[in-house]
C-alpha cells in the first residue's frame, strides 16, 4: 500500500488520527486510549498485515511523552510509524501491545525501566537494565543524580 | 653492562665475574626479582569498548607487543597479572571488574587505558551510568591518555609500567591507594 492509501484508510479506523508525511514513513498521531482501536486491526486486517513491529521508542517532550511503534509487513512491504501521546507525565500509561507481537515484551521492559511508563496488561513488568532498587528513570527529561550526572 | 656487541641482548641486572670454574652473578634480590616480573606480564583479556579495538591491534602482528614480554595473554584473571581496562566502565560492570582484580595473585598491575577509564572520557558530565574513572574501583599503575590510544600510546604506556616495576621494592609492602571517592560512586 502506497502512503496515500495508508492515509486514506487509517483515516477510516480512527477518526482521531493526525497524520505527519515529512519523514520516511507516514506517521499517524494518535491520543494513547486510541492506541489498541487503532493497532489492532493494523496486525489483523490482511490488508496491512504489518506482522513486524521494528522498533518501540518512547520520546519524553516534556509536557508529555510519546510512544513510537515502527510497523512493517514482509508480506506487502510497507512500513507505518504510529505515535500515542501521552499526557499525563506523572504517572504515564498505556496498553501493552506484547499480547499483538510477543517481541514488545522486552521493549516494554526496557522503556518501563528507562522512562516509567507503565504498560498495563503486560505480562512481566519490570526493571530490565537498571536494579530493582534503582530510584527514577534517567532517560526522562527531568531526571537528576546529583551523584553522577554533574551538569 | 658492557656496550658495544652485547647492545642487543636483554639487559641483565647485576655483574657477571668471569672465573676459570664458570663465572659469578654478583646482583640485588630486588633488581632480579623485578626483571623476571617486569619481563614476563601477562595481561588479561579484558575490554569492554573501542579501546580494546586498540588493544587487539597492540597485541597482533604489526604492533607485536610480545616484543616486550606481553604475549601471554590470559582469559582467567588467576592466570593473569596485568589487567589493561580498555574501554568504558558502567556502574553495572564496576562490581564485576572489581571482582576481577581480586581474582588476580598479587603482584598485580593495572593498565587504565583511554579517556574512559581515567575520567569517564566523553560521558564525564551527563550520564547516569558510566563511572567517572576507574581508579574509583581499583588501583591505577599507569594512566594513557587518548580517545582511544593508538597502540603505539598503548605500548609505551606498558613500558612505563616495565620501568616502574623495577624500581619498585620487591618485599615491602607497596601500598597501593584508591581514591575513593563516595560521592561518584556506590558499589
């Protein structure tokens, strides 16, 4: 499917969806409760058929933070970035997508560990890197150790 | 010792007196004790980033540090009496290079290679994670500077080491300091 069509047929899934086509691939932005609505029928529909997620990044923006699913499909060979927001920084969540592809389990793990967001209906939720009794998450923007980071 | 033909042979510390029977080594503990040492280092094979790329080059065939008595290199600290800390060092790693030294029979020397190892290099200011030097863990015998060395820094640093060695006291105690510093790290 070209970017058009993506476009055109993600607009018809979610009607919250904004749409970013400056990068490589066709970003759709999304609110974080529209998450699952949305993503799901992208792994089901034979349509997209995106059965590979690549990449999961969380971006903290400050005023919020952004959860970034790179998606692709080896069957149709086109690739869709999804990105939810989520706006509650102090306690952020979102719904795992580990029960769609099993590979988001550890990714959740790492993202958990490093900026605090809490995935619900994750199977194993924990410290990956870090130990358990590590305090705060330092690749959050706000994070400080007076200790270690010294500017 | 004498100059001239025997300039190429190893220079053996101590005064050879010829004598019909053979001949006699007139020498000190120490001096024989720590060229035997300083001659024979075996490193450990340990490195944990781009400065051990470095390294390997030191110990391969166009840098060739068994030219100076390096070539043992070792894969279990018991065996081993150098260990040359060749890339960064993370607080997750700190424990386990701690651990690693303790393995090692006295006596024992330490190699802090790079930018990394001396300060925290590049990640001095703002990472959560990276010690601020490894002298925080175990104690330094010679700093090389760089980012990373070239072999040739690497190689000089070792004979530096050489050259301590043997000025060093064989049976006193050589007390070795940590600067242990408890605001940079906790292990």
């Amino acid at each position: 499917m070209t970017k058009e069509e993506l476009k055109y047929k993600l607009g018809e899934i979610s009607r919250e969806a904004a749409f970013d086509e400056t990068g490589e691939f066709l970003n759709v932005i999304i609110p974080s409760p529209e998450l699952l609505p949305l993503i799901k029928p992208l792994r089901l529909n034979k349509e997209f058929y995106f059965d590979y997620l690549f990449c999961i990044t969380c971006v903290d923006w400050k005023d919020y933070l952004s959860m970034v699913y790179h998606l692709t499909s080896t069957l149709h060979r086109h690739t869709c970035v999804v990105q939810a927001t989520i706006t509650d920084v102090h306690c952020p969540q979102i719904e795992s997508v580990s029960g769609i592809w099993k590979t988001a389990e550890l990714n959740e793990n790492e993202i958990y560990d490093l900026f605090g967001v809490t995935f619900l209906n994750h199977p194993n939720l924990r410290r990956l890197f870090l130990g358990d009794q590590w305090k705060g998450y330092p690749l959050r923007k706000d994070y400080t150790d007076e200790h270690m980071i010294l500017l | 010792m004498k100059k001239g033909k025997e300039e190429n042979k190893i220079v053996f510390p101590g005064q050879l007196h010829e004598s019909p029977e053979g001949g006699m080594l007139v020498t000190k503990l120490d001096e024989i004790v720590n060229w035997a040492r300083s001659n024979s280092l075996w490193p450990l094979i340990f490195g944990t980033s781009c400065c051990a790329i470095e390294m390997m080059h030191a110990a391969g065939a166009k840098y060739d540090w068994s030219r100076f008595g390096f070539e043992v290199a070792r894969a279990t600290p018991r065996q081993a009496d150098l260990i040359i800390v060749a890339g960064t060092i993370v607080m997750k790693m700190a424990p386990v290079l701690k651990r690693l030294y303790d393995q090692m029979p006295d006596p024992k020397y330490v190699i802090a290679m790079g930018a990394c190892t001396i300060s925290g290099g590049p990640f001095f200011y703002n990472t959560y994670s990276v010690v601020k030097g490894v002298d925080h863990i175990i104690p330094v015998d010679v700093y090389i500077p760089g980012c990373p060395p070239r072999p040739e820094a690497l190689l000089h640093g070792m004979i530096a080491l050489q050259e301590k060695i043997k000025h060093q006291p064989v049976f006193r105690k050589n007390k070795k300091e940590i600067h242990h510093d408890e605001r940079r790290i906790k292990i």
